[in-house]
C-alpha cells in the first residue's frame, strides 16, 4: 500500500465511525489502542504545524489522535513526528 493510498484511507476513516483493526505508518504497524508518548512541542510557535501539534498531543493512544486530528496531514504528520522522534510508540 502506498503512502498515497494510507493517507485516502486516514481521510475516510477521519470521517467515519469505522477504523482498521491495523495501520501502517513508515515502519511502524498501529491500532486504535496503540499507545503514543510526545515530547514537549518542538514546532515553530504559532505555525500550522505547531497549532496541530498542540491538539493532536493530548491523544494517549492512535484512536484517540485519529479523533482530535481530521485534517488531511494527519498521517503524515504523525510519519514525520515519529520519524523525528517527536512522537514515540509507547
């Protein structure tokens, strides 16, 4: 599956009630129960980045980041933050 393709398939789930049992992000394979651990916002202060960031951290697990983060760069910003280390799979 494409990141093309995992990014549709985020925007449907984004908005419906239904979600995978599993997803993939780069290397990681996730579920809706899939802890998530965040460091201290290290975005640009008041960038859309930043602003996205401050909603989506308060999300304990990938259910509950799905939920607080609808927008279309959800997952490739969790792929970034992950990537980055801003985010990790607790």
């Amino acid at each position: 599956m494409t990141i093309k393709n995992q990014e549709k398939i985020a925007a449907a789930v984004a908005q419906s009630d239904v979600a995978p049992k599993e997803f993939i992000i780069g290397v990681h394979k996730v579920t809706a129960t899939t802890k998530l651990k965040y460091k201290a916002n290290p975005k640009r202060k008041n960038s859309k980045a930043w602003l996205r960031y401050e909603s989506y951290q308060k999300a304990r697990t990938f259910g509950e980041y799905q939920k607080l983060n609808q927008d279309k760069q959800a997952i490739p910003d969790l792929k970034h933050d992950l990537n980055k280390e801003f985010v990790k799979i607790a």
